[in-house]
C-alpha cells in the first residue's frame, strides 16, 4: 500500500492550506495548531513567508527549512485520531 503525500499546495488566508494529494484528493487544512516550535515563528509573523509554502519530496516546506509531517497533514485533513487523541 503507497503512502499518500501532498503533491501540489496553495496557501489561503490565515493559516490555511488547500492540498492536493497524491491519491487525488484535494482538502484544505488550518495548520495554525501544527505550526509550532522556533522554526515557525519567522512563518507565523509573516504572511509573505506563510504564502510561499512549496511541496518537496511529498510534504510542504518553506524557504527557512520549515516542514510538516505529510501523515500529519493527511490525517488531520481526514479527520483521524492521533494516537495522543488529538486531531
């Protein structure tokens, strides 16, 4: 069984994401709770870095070496429960 990964993102107002999945589905994520620790905070405070979010190697990144966890995305996009019980 493949692993799903994002394949394409665009960023939407706030901290919104519309990604479009290897499995060819399209859902769009508020990550705002995902963005957290140093690395995210030049993100948080500046919406032309936020927009400039781009897919590599099946997940989304960001110029100053961000990155989110693809299942992470996926799940929380699905509705899954996390195994900490968070969504």
């Amino acid at each position: 069984m493949a692993f799903v990964r994002i394949q394409g993102v665009v960023p939407l107002e706030g901290y919104c994401l519309r990604l479009t999945l290897t499995d060819g589905s399209v859902v769009e994520r508020d990550i705002a709770a995902l963005m957290e620790g140093p690395v995210f905070e030049p993100i948080r405070r500046d919406p032309v870095l936020f927009r400039a979010a781009r897919v590599e190697a099946g997940t989304v990144v960001w110029p100053n070496g961000a990155d989110l966890d693809p299942d992470m995305l996926y799940e929380a996009a699905h509705g899954v429960v996390g195994a900490a019980g968070t969504r």
